[in-house]
C-alpha cells in the first residue's frame, strides 16, 4: 500500500490493454460486460472494473489474487479485514490497475475513517485518471478521487496537502461548469498558506501543463526555497527549464532529479 501513498506523483502506468488490432480476441465475459454498458449507457462501477481488469490477469495473478479473496471472504475481525484490503490493493497497484487498486484503499478508508486512508486511496485513484484514456474509466476515477481528498480535508482540514490534490484533480480532468476550478482554488490556498511548498508545486505543475515555462520555473523555485526535501520538484524543474530552453539548468535539475 505505501507505494499508493505518493498521492500528487503523476504515473504514467497503463491499466487497460484493450487494443486488439482489428479482430476481437477478448473473453466472452468480457464481450458481454462492454456490451451490457454500452447498451444499458450504465457508468462504470468497481465491480466492472474488477471483472474487466481480472480478464487481463496471467494464470499466477489470478491465483495471487484468489488466494487473497478466500482469506477476506473468511476473515473474522475489521482489523483483519483492512489489512487484507490492503494487500488486494498493493497487488493490484504491482498488477498497474490502478482503478482496482483505488477502489480496495477506498474500502480501506470507508473502515478506518482516517484522513491518511482517504489521501491514499485519493492519490491511488489520482494516478488511474493520469494513467487513463478511456473517458468512462477517467470519470470513474476523477469522482472517487474528488469523494477521497474532500474526506480527507474535512477530516484534517489543517493539512493543506488535501486541498491541494483535490485541486490537481480538478486540473486533470475539469468540471465543465468550471474549468478553471483548480486555479481558482490553488490561488485562493497561496492566498491563505503563502509558506506552502506543496501549493507552489502544483501552481508549477499547472504552468508546465499550460506551456507557461517562466511561471513554471518561478513557481517551482519558491516551492523549492521553501522546503527542499520534495522529490518531485527538482523533476518539474528539469521539465520546466527544458521548455524554456535553459539545457544548463534543465541537466543541473534532472541530475538532482536522479538523486532523489
């Protein structure tokens, strides 16, 4: 589970292998789970997804996660039931599913009712929508991702890191009533928390998003004096001097960036 935890990292793992070039070769339970969505017009749900996901597992996978079902379908105790949650979750998240895996941490949230499950399963659903380019599967993952960061605010509305990512989802896929949710947001917690790295950090990530290098690489370098122990801003540096076409500072910074 902990590798879920890096909730703003912006994967790039892909979950659904669905390209068969020209001639259908998928399981005939797979063939009728699309044909049932497609002709009801139904939204993805977690079950769907797991079917559709399980149809793409290797022999030992299945076994993997079988074994692991059994032991859950059995368990006696809550305790005992989160931890095996958890165990689906990383191995699904091993298997770069990563929809599955958000929707076992969010079970491991709805039980433990802790801002720090809510931020992880948040952030494993956050790296589903970047990885994602089936639109259903996006939505899906944009509105757990939502449900997971606002619940973790309202439970540890100090910590401006949820409002953050709540924000950066908005970035990635924004609501069409209000496209410019993230920025307003993300403006409005500089406002409030001028001394937050993980503020700046995402104003950046939203400037290298919108080619804005200069503001970027501003952005990223307040973010950096105020706390340097980030793993991900000395990478959103390299990009953002490599698209103001500073190859100096972009090597300095992607050096950094290995190091880390």
């Amino acid at each position: 589970m902990n590798k879920a935890q890096i909730a703003t990292i912006v994967a790039a793992i892909v979950l659904f292998s669905g390209l068969y070039f020209g001639f259908d070769t998928k399981p005939s339970k797979q063939q009728a789970i699309e044909k049932s969505r497609s002709l009801q017009g139904e939204s993805t749900s977690f079950q769907s997804l797991l079917e559709d996901a399980t149809a793409h597992l290797t022999p030992a996978q299945t076994a993997q996660v079988t074994e692991l079902q059994k032991q859950l379908d059995a368990s006696g105790s809550e305790q005992e039931k989160i931890q095996l949650l958890k165990k689906l979750s990383g191995l699904w998240y091993d298997f770069g599913q990563m929809p599955v895996a958000g929707g076992f941490a969010e079970q491991v949230a709805e039980l433990e009712n802790a801002d720090s499950s809510w931020s992880v399963a948040g952030g494993t659903f956050f790296n589903g929508l970047m990885a994602n380019q089936d639109p259903i599967v996006r939505q899906y993952c944009a509105k757990h991702a939502v449900k997971a960061f606002e619940s973790a605010a309202s439970l540890a509305p100090e910590k401006v890191e949820h409002r953050v990512n709540l924000a950066l989802v908005y970035a990635e896929n924004p609501p069409p009533d209000n496209p410019m949710q993230a920025v307003l947001m993300l403006r409005d917690l500089e406002t409030k928390h001028p001394e937050s790295a993980s503020v700046y950090n995402a104003l950046g990530r939203l400037a290298i998003k919108t080619g804005q290098w200069q503001k970027a690489i501003e952005r990223l370098e307040k973010s950096w004096s105020l706390e340097n122990k980030n793993p991900n801003t000395p990478c959103l540096l390299a990009r953002a001097y490599e698209g103001a076409g500073n190859a100096t500072k972009a090597t300095e910074w992607a050096e950094r960036c290995k190091d880390r």
